[in-house]
C-alpha cells in the first residue's frame, strides 16, 4: 500500500498547514474543508493508514490531544459550545484520506453540522447476542 497522503507532506512540513498543535507523535492543523469554524484535524506523524495500523498508545495521543483542543476551542474567539470527534476508519465510515485522523469539530446552536441517522431500537436479546460475539472477537484477538 501507498502510504502518500497530504498528511504526510503537512507532517514533512512540504504543504502549508495552519497548524494549531504539535509534538513528537501527532500534529494539529485546520481543516481546509471545514465542517464548521474551528474545525481542526489531528494526525499521528507515523503512517497508518486505518485504526490496525495504528498504534494504541498513539491513538490514545490523538484523543488526548483532540481533549486539550475543545477546551481551546471553548476558550478561543471561536467561542463554541459543544464540540464532536469524528474518526472515520474505512471507506464506508467516509474515510477520504487514508491517514488516520480525528476531526475535532466546534458546535454552535444553528450550525447545521450533526449525526443523520435513524436510532433502532432491538431487542435486549439481539445486544445481548451482538455483545457476546464481540466479547468473543476480542478475546480472540487479544489471547485470552
């Protein structure tokens, strides 16, 4: 797999970023498709290309980081209140660039950014199945 994404020139320091944050394992930046004012993009400087590839520890960085973002955010001119993460592993989630990244999304009454999907509600014994066969994935992957 080609690892190229425009992350990788930002990270390089090859394409212009309005970078916000950085350190030795993840880089903060503006989106330049914002999905509302403020909205920032944290990658990890290492190539991964979908959430297996990455690091946990690293991963656990990218949410750390996109934390201490929000509280920004809130304490910014962009003056949000509220603020999403969105991660997209895989192209039926909407990933576009095969970089792992977390949007870290300001929310303001009115902004017209949101989740739109229908909630189901089945029945305790179909989560109850779901659960165990993902309780069992797990184990498996993991060793246990």
């Amino acid at each position: 797999m080609d690892p190229y994404s425009i992350f990788a020139d930002i990270i390089a320091g090859r394409a212009p970023a309005s970078k916000v944050y950085e350190d030795d394992d993840v880089v903060a930046f503006m989106d330049i498709r914002p999905m509302t004012p403020g909205h920032l993009l944290v990658v990890p400087r290492v190539a991964a290309r979908c959430l297996a590839e990455l690091d946990p520890v690293i991963g656990g960085k990218l949410f750390q980081v996109g934390q201490r973002l929000a509280g920004a955010l809130r304490a910014s001119e962009v003056g949000c209140d509220g603020v999403n993460f969105f991660l997209a592993d895989g192209v039926t989630a909407g990933q576009e660039v095969f970089h792992v990244h977390l949007h870290v999304i300001p929310r303001t009454p009115g902004d017209g950014f949101g989740l739109r999907g229908r909630p189901t509600s089945p029945p305790r014994a179909d989560l109850d199945y779901l659960a165990g066969s993902i309780r069992g994935a797990l184990e498996r992957a993991e060793g246990l």
